[in-house]
C-alpha cells in the first residue's frame, strides 16, 4: 500500500477540480491511501464514498506569491500540515500539492530535510520535448539561485536515479546545461563539476539550451537560477507560438477551413506539448516523495501529479537516492 | 557618408552569399562605402561593376568554433583584418562580420577597445517579438558569464541608447531579467543593479524569462550566461515548435490540403518570426560600430546585418555611448 499526504486548498482551479483528479487516480490505484487536507465542508462531501481518504482539517490556505519566511507563518495551513503529516506518520510515502512552490520547498526542506550527504534539494522538472512521450528531467529549476560543483554532482546523481526508477530508463544519459558544448564551457561551477563527473559513465558532456528538447537526453543539471530562465523562456516561447498558430489560423475564412482540415495533425501536437501530463516539479533529495502539481492544475494535471508521486512512491526513488548517496564525502 | 568594414569570409553559406547581400544593402543605400575583406579570386568579379567597395586581401578565414586564444593567431585573417581596418582607418564607422562570434568579441575589445568608462561591451540581441515588427533588445547574451551590478547598468544605458537611436523609440522601456518580478528577486549582481537602477525613469524593474517576448518590452537587461540560456532556449523552443508544426501538416491527406487553406496564415508567423530581419548581433561599448551578422546567414539576413550597422552609425550610437558616460564615476 503507498500512502500519501495531499494538499487540496492552494491551487488557481480550486479544491474542487483538484478533488475530481484525486478520485480519477484512486480509481486507477487501487492500492492507495491518502491524507487529504483542506477545509471538510468541501471535502467530506467529495469523498464520503471513499474509505482510502482521510480528511484532515486545515483551515488557513497559503497564498500562491509566498515568501519563504511568510511561508512560516501559516502553520495551520493545508500545505504546511500536509507536509507535517508525512514526516510525523512514517507510513506516509510522499506529498503533493499544487500550491506555491517557494512554500513548498521551504517546508519540505525544514520539516522532511535533506537526505543524508545531500548537500541540496533539486527542484526537478519532467519536460516533454519534441519527441512524443519522452521526457527530459531537467534540475533545478529554482530551488537555489547559485549551485556549487558539488552541488550540481549530487543534482546529476538523484537525476538520474528518478530517470531510471520513475522514467524507467535503463541507461540514462546526463549533460550539464553550457553555453557550449565543448569542456570547459560555462560557469565555474559547472566547469569544475564537469571535471568531478567525467569519470562516470552516464554523464555524456555539456548540453546547450537550445539542445535540451530535442528528446535524446534523459537528464540535463543546471544551477537553480538558469535552470529557472531555461524552463521560463521554454514556457514563454510556446505560449508565444501557440498564439501565432492560432492567429495564423484565425486570420481568414481560407485559414479558418485550413484548421477544420489540419485539426487531427494539431491535435497530435497538443498532444505532444501537453504539460500538465508530466505531472509537475519533484522536488529531490528531501526524506520522503515530494511532489508540486502546477498551480494551474486541472484535474488530469493533479491526477499525473499523483501519479508520479505514486510511482516515485513504488520506484523507492528516496531509498535509491539514500543508498546512492550513502557513501559519499 | 558612412564607411563600413566587412567581412564576406567566415560564415556558413560563404563568400558568393553575402556579397549578394552586400551588393542588394549598396543598392538602398547610396550613401554608403565598403571595405570588402576576402579573398579577391571570389570578390572582384562579383564587384567588378562596384564602385563603392573596396576589395581587400585576406585569404585566412577564422573558423567558426574558435577560442579566443586561438583567435589572436589569426592575425592575417578577413575578420581580424576587417576589424584592424575599422581601428585604422578613422573614416570607417562600423565593422560587420557573419563569422565566430567568441572570434568577433576578442576582436573588437581587443582591437577596438571599450569606449570610455564602459565597463564591459555588451553583446546585444533585438528579438523578435509576439507582436509583429515590435523588437526587444536583450543584452548581455553571451560576452560575460558573470557580470557585476555596475556592468548590468551600464549595459541599460547602452541598451536604453540603442532602442532610441536604432529602433526610434522616444521612451525606451529597460527590464532586469530575474527569476521573479518582485524588486529582490534574482542574482546578487541583478539585485544590486535593481537598486542603482531604480531611479532612473526608464526603468520599469524586473522581467520573467516568460514574458521577454511579449512585445512590451524595450530593452532587457541580463548578466552574459542567463542571456545566452534565454537566446538558445528561445531558439531552441522556437524550432521544435516549427518542426512540430511541419510534422502536423504533413499527418495524413486532410491535414496536407488544411495546409493549402492556411498557408497565407502560416506565411505572416513565418515573417514575425524572421530572426533573419534582426540582422543579428551587436557588440554596444566599443569604440565603432560593430554587429555580427548569423552564422546561417543568407544574402537576406546578410543584408539586414549591414542595415544595421548603417543605422547604427547615422543614429552615432558610439558617440552616444560615449557622451552618456562620460560623466560616469
């Protein structure tokens, strides 16, 4: 049985949309428990058929734009709590929430702390490239700004790890994000973990960022600031050319036609560039399964971010990163 | 009229390509004369009828992927050369290449130098935008890594200048690219920048990797290794979502025909997203005008890169820079 601990207030659609994703994915998993927290005047009538959730009542809700230390001032909040919850009962496995990302890295990082010898947390985010179903997992994306080298070693290990359990890639390969592809190329601390990483086997060299999504990598390790640029200009740019494609098709009754038409083939596409399938961050390195949907999520959006918590949950993603990291230092 | 110093050497579609550009741009601009670097076995047939381009000698090209080491040895090369000529010759008011942009860099503050009180050249993008025609101007992309907050400001003014000169607007808007909006989000040197930046009117804060190309933007401001993450990711976005947009078009039959009807549609985003009419990049701060044309670039792009310069150089953006920090420090 794999338990989890799950926040349902914090999020932009509402506990309601969130609560409908966590019964599609109870449907689907029937070997799971939850813990969900939130206001019970919304909940109870949700789950009242559903003997696997438990509501635990939280009252206050974290707002999105939080800053760390205000973070610690909603200790009665759904996402505070739910982050408690899984470091009190041992039994719990992981936790998700769609609520403020600040938030949630500091609480998982005070409450669950970081696993022995992990210097850092990695906030670690599933990308879908242009390849349909492969994703690159690409850390951090924000958790710090300025990462060191030995930092950035750690990042590359737990990545690979969550490829091989989560994504089930039996040989993952992983790149540093560069300026160049060539040694040598990049900040300094990306220079000098490239030097602590060639010897093993799966770190394939520098990645530039214009390489990431072109669906041959499994893992790309960046300091949390241009981590947070890449993902953001990637978003920004979509969001862009989704735009353009809609005014193209927009612009008269011929283009209008060409849609109804072509409709199958953007379909696919959309398909293809379906965020909300990867289910959201993860965050690393912390001692239990730490998962933060996007706080748009829909339905289907929570219902991935279950899913990867389960799998991470059933992979012993934590376990792994425990053993892999035991002997380092 | 302005003097420019090219060279038609280093570039990936070659010698015969941007002369065709070279010779369109003399077309348009009859007030324009050229020193033509290069090897003259290919040039001067193709300039025979030309009287306004000088051919000069120089049969090493610098490769594409050099260091700047490396560079230093090419000292008998058309991009070294062109650039020396620019120094040499007082009359020459800019120098415009399409080869190695580490190459370039080396090369002007080198050779060039930085204009007065100009802590740092900036290497300078105009972007394309979601909104047609509209540009944003983004620098540093890629000669810093690291960048201090002095460098970060004077790299706004020189931005703020070009915006005015270059691209005509009165009230250029300048942005600090941060991992947040909030005043205090981002790197130290960003959050220094913010402070010394704030009482400036042109000054609107922080700007989103996400929103850099939303069209509202004038300028945005970025240390070098952040901003050449953005430009590749951009870059990068932008060409899966197209080979994406190929692949749904060509599905089956229905999708193909859908084609025929949206064309006209999938013409105009084509033209908005013609990275080709930027003419590419700008190294502002030193001491003439010097822009490097797209590696890729053909006879059209080549053309807009001298477009540039030559606006540059009627708009005197160096002896702009050079009065606006003047009185700096």
């Amino acid at each position: 049985m794999i338990k989890l601990s799950v926040d349902l207030m914090g999020s932009d659609l509402g506990p309601v949309e969130l609560s409908k994703g966590l019964l599609d994915f109870l449907k689907d998993y029937p070997d799971c428990e939850v813990k969900a927290f939130g206001d019970p005047k919304i909940l109870s009538p949700i789950f009242k058929e559903e003997k696997r959730v438990t509501i635990m009542e939280s009252l206050q809700v974290v707002p999105m734009e939080v800053s760390p230390v205000q973070f610690l001032r909603y200790k009665k909040s759904s996402m505070y709590l739910a982050i408690q919850e899984a470091k009190k009962d041992d039994s719990i496995d992981g936790v998700v929430t769609s609520g403020s990302t600040g938030g949630f890295v500091v609480g998982c990082t005070l409450i669950l702390k970081n696993i022995a010898n992990v210097l850092r947390a990695g906030l670690t985010a599933p990308f879908i490239t242009q390849v349909r179903g492969k994703q690159t997992v690409i850390l951090d994306i924000g958790a710090s700004n300025v990462n060191t080298a030995d930092e950035l070693v750690c990042f590359a290990k737990m990545g690979s790890i969550y490829a091989r359990k989560v994504l089930n890639e039996q040989n993952p390969s992983v790149y540093l994000l560069s300026n160049g592809a060539e040694e040598g190329k990049g900040l300094k601390e990306s220079v000098d973990a490239y030097e602590k990483l060639k010897d093993y086997p799966w770190f394939k060299g520098n990645c530039e960022a214009r390489d990431v999504l072109d669906g041959t990598r499994d893992v790309v390790v960046t300091s949390g600031y241009p981590g947070n640029i890449l993902l953001k200009s990637i978003e920004g740019t979509a969001s862009m050319m989704n735009s353009l494609i809609k005014k193209a098709f927009k612009k008269n009754l011929f283009t209008k036609i060409g849609y109804l038409f072509a409709k199958s083939g953007f379909k696919d596409m959309k398909k293809t560039l379906d965020y909300r399938a990867t289910g959201g961050a993860i965050l690393l390195g912390v001692n239990k399964v730490a998962v933060k949907a996007h706080g748009n999520s829909n339905a289907y959006g929570f219902y991935n971010a279950l899913r990867v918590a389960y799998s991470m949950s059933k992979g012993k993603i934590v376990e792994s990163i425990k053993e892999e990291m035991k002997n380092e230092r």
